[in-house]
C-alpha cells in the first residue's frame, strides 16, 4: 500500500525557515517524480514544485510564488522528500502536501494527508 | 502559465441529481486534464485523468469528456458520499488547479 506522511510543520514568523519532509512506503520512491501542493485555510489548491527522479536528473521545478525561496530535494536511500522553505510570508501559510506523480507526466496519483504551516508573527 | 476557471463555484444538488462541472483552460491541453474529489480534512482523490480515463475503483457515476479548452465532469445520479469540492487540474504545462467547485446538500 503506498503510503507518504508528511512531518514538520509548524508555527513559523514571516521570514523565518522551516523544512518539510515527507516518508514513503509501499513503492519503489527512487522511480517516482513526487510534487509538493499546498492549500491554503478555505482555499483552492496551488503546486509548489516537483522533483523528478535521479534517472532524469532530480531536476526541480518551482511555481512562481516560491521560486527563489523554497528548495525540493529527496534522498532515495531515506525514501524521503523534503522541502525548504525560507524567508517565509505569512501567504505561506497552508497545510502542505507531498504528491507522486505517475509515470513521466504531471499527473498526480498519490497524496499524503499534509502538514500545517502558519506564518504569523 | 496557464489558466483553469471552473464553473459554477458552487452547486446546490440533490441526491440522485444529475451533476455537471465545467472547466476551461486558457489554452488548449489536448486531453491533458484530471479531476480530483476533495472533502474537509482529507487530501485530494483522483477520479478522472486524460480527461475521459477513470480512475480506479471509482464509481462509474462519474465521468469526464472534453479536449482542448473545454471540459466537464458529470456525476449521474448523486450519491450522498459525493457532497465534496471537485477541482480540475491541466498536466499539459507543469500544473496547474481550477478554483474548485463545492457540490452541496440541496
């Protein structure tokens, strides 16, 4: 059964750092492109970036509102994904979600059950 | 970057309604397009992907047509574990969400 469980967030003040990491079971991690989706209290959802395998070169992809200030990387040894964030706003704040993708397109099939983040001072 | 409007933002519907969703994207997506079911507190569920493909396990009351900038999600016959916010979602171009739609007890 495949399984993500998203760790770390937390209450943050603007402009602050915090760093996500989600585990996964139930599937080989290395093969698989993961994403981060955020949704912020009462709102729709918003991709945050995605990470694709070492066989494609763990290249990384970043929406405009977090380009700059958050980082994706994923260590295949921990089947782990993480996410930095730093120089956060109080617009961050959302419950964050780790995603697979399937196969090689944008697709995603698997969510874990996300992590709150609040930005506030 | 492109652009997904859903419509309406929210329905009002009864069980055993039928139910119609509209999405377009601000250019074409070929077939590119998934449906997800969201309810309070839990995160997403694929439905529908290549806009017509259905997930599965799901329940063949829901199905997706449409290509290029125009599609739908129909829910024949609405069950009461339906009442959700569907949102659509281009993979044509990175990704990218429509607003969501929020199916609500008449």
């Amino acid at each position: 059964e495949v399984q993500l469980e998203e760790s770390g967030g937390g209450l943050v003040k603007p402009g602050g750092s915090l760093r996500l990491s989600c585990a996964a079971s139930g599937f080989t991690f290395s093969n698989v492109w993961v994403s981060w989706v955020r949704q912020a209290p009462g709102k729709g959802l918003e991709w945050v970036g995605r990470i694709k395998t070492k066989t494609d070169g763990e290249t990384t992809d970043y929406a405009a509102p977090v380009k700059g200030r958050f980082s994706i990387s994923r260590d295949d040894s921990k089947n782990t994904l993480y996410l930095q964030m730093n120089s956060l706003k109080t617009e961050d704040t959302a419950v964050y979600y780790c995603t697979t993708h399937r196969g090689i397109v944008n697709l995603l099939d698997f969510w874990g059950q996300g992590t709150l983040v609040t930005v506030s001072s | 970057d492109i652009q997904m409007t859903q419509s309406p933002s929210t329905l009002s519907a009864s069980v055993g309604d039928r139910v119609t969703i509209t999405c377009r994207a601000s250019q074409s997506i070929s077939s590119w397009l998934a449906w997800y079911q969201q309810k309070p507190g839990k995160a997403p569920k694929l439905l529908i992907y290549a806009a017509s493909s259905l997930e599965s396990e799901v329940p063949s009351r829901f199905s997706g047509s449409g290509s290029g900038t125009e599609f739908t999600l129909t829910i024949t016959s609405l069950q009461p574990d339906d009442f959700a916010t569907y949102y659509c979602q281009q993979y044509n171009t990175y990704l990218t969400f429509g607003q969501g739609t929020k199916v609500e007890i008449k």
